[in-house]
C-alpha cells in the first residue's frame, strides 16, 4: 500500500507546472507535454471451481503505473513530428488474462515489476489545407496549437496507434480519462494492428470535407498474434477504412462511424487446431495449423451530446469467429452503450460520472476450442462445459482536484468472465490518479 501511496504522489507532483503549459490556440513551432496516470484495480472473491492457464483468479490486487512526455515539433508549414517516450511498470490482474472485455487498458500483455522504458510513439504528420475556412487547434498532446483547414488532407507515417485514428468517441475512449474497460475504449471485435503494448507502424490518409471524413490505413501486424514485435516490411498487414458524418441534433453535436478490417497474415481456423489435435492426440495448439488467410470485421460508432453536460454512446461490432483473433483480444461480436455527465448540476463542473453496458460474444467454433482446452489472447480456462456472453458493467466517477490533476474511482461488474458461465461474477474495483500538462 506505501508503494502504490507513493506512486500517486509522484504523479501529483509531477505535473505541479501544468498551468505554465495551459492549452491555448497560439501558433506552435515546438512543445512538450507529460502524463502520469497510475491505476490500482482489484477484484474480489467468485466463483471459481477451477482455473486454467488464462484464468482471472478471486481476491488480487495489482497496480499500474505509466509516465509518458509528449515531444512535438513543426519542420514546416503543416507538418508535425512527435515522439512519446514512456516508462512503464505494473501487472494487470492475473497478468492482463481472464476476462476478454479485460477490467484495465491501463494494464498492458507485458507486465514488469520494474520501471522500464518504451518509445510509444514516433510519427510524422503532414496536413495539406484545401481552401475555404479555417479553424482553430488547440495546443495538447500530440497535436500542436495554431489552426488549419476545414477541409483538408492528413497523412500520417510512423509508429503510433490504430485507435489514435480509427474508432475514436468523445466519451469513451481515453483509459486515462473516461473508462478502463479494454470493450469500452474501443469496439471489442476490432482486431486492431498492434503489438503487446498497443502501438503498430504504418501509414494512414485522412479527407476531410464539410461533414465528412474519410480514413484509410495500412499497418503491420506482431510477427505471432499477440506479439511483442511488429512485422517491418507488412509481410502481415492489416488495412482499416473508416468514414465519419458528423451532425447536429437539436442543435447538439453527434457524429457516426462505419469501419472496416482486414487482416492477411498467418492464422489458424479454430476447427482446423482442433482436427489436427484430435489426429494427433495433443493438447489444441493454433500454431500448427497456422497459414496465410485474411481476417475481416467491421463496426458501428456513434456518439450524440443531449444536453451542455450529458453525452450518449454506442458501438457495435463483429467479425470472423471462425478464425483466431490476432492482435487485440478474444470477442468476435460485441455491442455496447453508455452515457457521460458533467458535474454541473451539482456544482462541480469539471467532474464526470460515465456508465457503460457491453455484452461481448464468440463464435461455436471459438467456443468449441475454448471448451476443448484452447488459449487465447487473454481467456482460456481449460475447458468451457457452460458457455456464455460475457457481460460487463462499468461506472466512474472522476473528480478534477486542479487543472493538472484528477482521481477516478471505478467499479466495473464482470459476468461470465472468459465466457464462462460456472465462474464469476467478478466485482472489479480501481482508483486511478492521473495528471497531465
């Protein structure tokens, strides 16, 4: 408890300058920006007969902690290069397994009991106006202030993250901000390009016109799924294609999202692994059936602000439950809705309370190798005799305490944990301190 105690403080104190680098739409040839977010998440005793290799275990308590700086500078007119070293430290429960819709983003595949260094982040962006109005940036992480075009053209090179592009909502999408839950940030079948920690190199093109937007990207996939290293020439790739309508209700913003996937790489079919296991008497094995095949899924977006402080969320989401997912987690299908409200009304105007209800899913055949001992990206209990949707309930409260710094407490509610209807529920509880400048 000193140790998770004293981490809290230091991202306090870490961010005292904040208001020094106050976010303002000034032209920006150069800044630096930091974080530091630090999560404590538990769960409490369940049901649990028996466990297997990728078991979310009762009664643990683990802690995360990330500080990462954010350096930008313009080499020219339209152009941005950034990079976001970051240290890292901490265990997700069980090790980041367990549960598909997994309690914490803030917890990555590869934990450490030691601090350790990462560069999350190094890209170049290059934006090329097409005329007409202009708007106004304002200077935050990884993006410089100044303004720019309406309508325009964005082209972005370099390791960064699929989501920091595709699939994004103003109400949840941000494990820093709004909501922990891995289902929640983002459309849980998306099998997103990435490695352990959630980053990818590749390129992405962005149209902006009136309303419109238009997003297409090519990025490589780990070199195993759920690996620590990315392919380098996309001998296994991923492409994403995204449109985007933004509207007003009622005179209330709202926007939706159409996205598509497809993988091409070297994947497994769950009824291939099992065939070959049961021809050769071994325990069910992905790697040995293993070939070049495409992967695809798609989802559905949206977001609509009712009220000056109440905003509304939805996403769906599928894609092929016949085939291995590859670089994100362990849901073929997936459908979530939720809701964020400032804390206006009660005289706390920069607090928010958000709520959040998914129901993720996998195909037979994905159920069929679970129950047969199979493993996946986080779940696999050893067998799977009672399968059912996992559904996940999540709700937080994040208090401003400044301008710099803010305390979430999260409880998130976790039935049929791994799809498993004998184990569970599991009540997950967290408190996130996180501060950024």
């Amino acid at each position: 408890m000193i140790r998770i105690v004293s981490r809290a403080a230091l991202c306090g104190l870490f961010l005292v300058a904040r208001t020094a680098f106050a976010q303002d739409t000034q032209p920006q040839d150069f800044a630096i920006h930091g974080q530091a977010t630090l999560v404590a998440q538990g769960v409490g005793g369940f049901s649990s007969p028996y466990t297997g290799t990728n078991s979310l275990t009762p009664r643990q308590l683990k802690e995360t902690t990330d500080v990462t700086a954010f350096i930008g500078v313009r080499p020219w007119s339209g152009g941005e290069l950034w990079v976001n070293p970051e240290i890292d430290q901490g265990f997700g429960l069980s090790n980041t397994l367990g549960v598909a819709g997994f309690p914490s983003a803030e917890a990555y595949k590869v934990g450490k009991a030691e601090p350790y260094f990462r560069l999350q982040r190094a890209f170049f962006r290059q934006t090329f106006g097409l005329g007409g109005a202009r708007e106004s940036v304002a200077g935050v992480a990884n993006q410089l202030g100044g303004s720019r075009s309406v309508d325009r053209i964005v082209l972005t090179i370099g390791k960064f993250g699929v989501g920091d592009i595709f699939d994004t909502n103003p109400y949840a999408h941000d494990p820093r901000g709004d909501f922990l839950n891995w289902s929640a940030i983002d459309t849980g079948s998306f099998d997103y390009a990435a490695d352990a920690w959630g980053y990818t190199t590749g390129l992405a093109a962005e149209l902006y016109r009136g309303d419109w937007t238009w997003r297409a990207g090519l990025f490589n996939l780990s070199t195993v799924p759920n690996g620590e290293r990315l392919e380098h020439g996309f001998g296994q790739y991923q492409i994403d294609a995204e449109v985007e309508h933004r509207h007003q209700v009622a005179g209330r913003p709202g926007s939706v999202r159409v996205g598509l996937f497809r993988n091409r790489g070297n994947f497994s079919r769950f009824d291939e692994a099992l065939a070959y296991a049961a021809a050769s008497r071994s325990a069910v094995d992905p790697s040995f059936t293993r070939r070049r095949m495409t992967r695809m899924g798609g989802y559905m977006n949206m977001d609509q602000a009712l009220t000056d402080t109440l905003g509304l969320f939805a996403r769906i989401g599928v894609s092929d439950g016949s085939i291995e997912p590859y670089d994100f987690t362990d849901i073929d299908r997936t459908a979530q809705i939720g809701g964020s409200l400032g804390g206006k009304g009660w005289g706390r105007a920069q607090d928010r309370v958000g709520l959040a209800l998914i129901a993720n899913g996998i195909s037979a055949e994905h159920r069929r190798y679970l129950a047969a001992g199979g493993l996946g990206v986080l779940v696999g209990d050893g067998k799977l005799p009672n399968a059912g949707a996992e559904e996940i309930a999540e709700v937080y409260y994040d208090v401003s305490l400044s301008r710099a710094l803010a305390v979430t407490l999260d409880a998130q509610y976790v039935e049929n944990p791994g799809y498993n209807r004998d184990r569970g529920p599991a009540e997950v509880f967290a408190l996130r301190v996180h501060g950024a400048f």
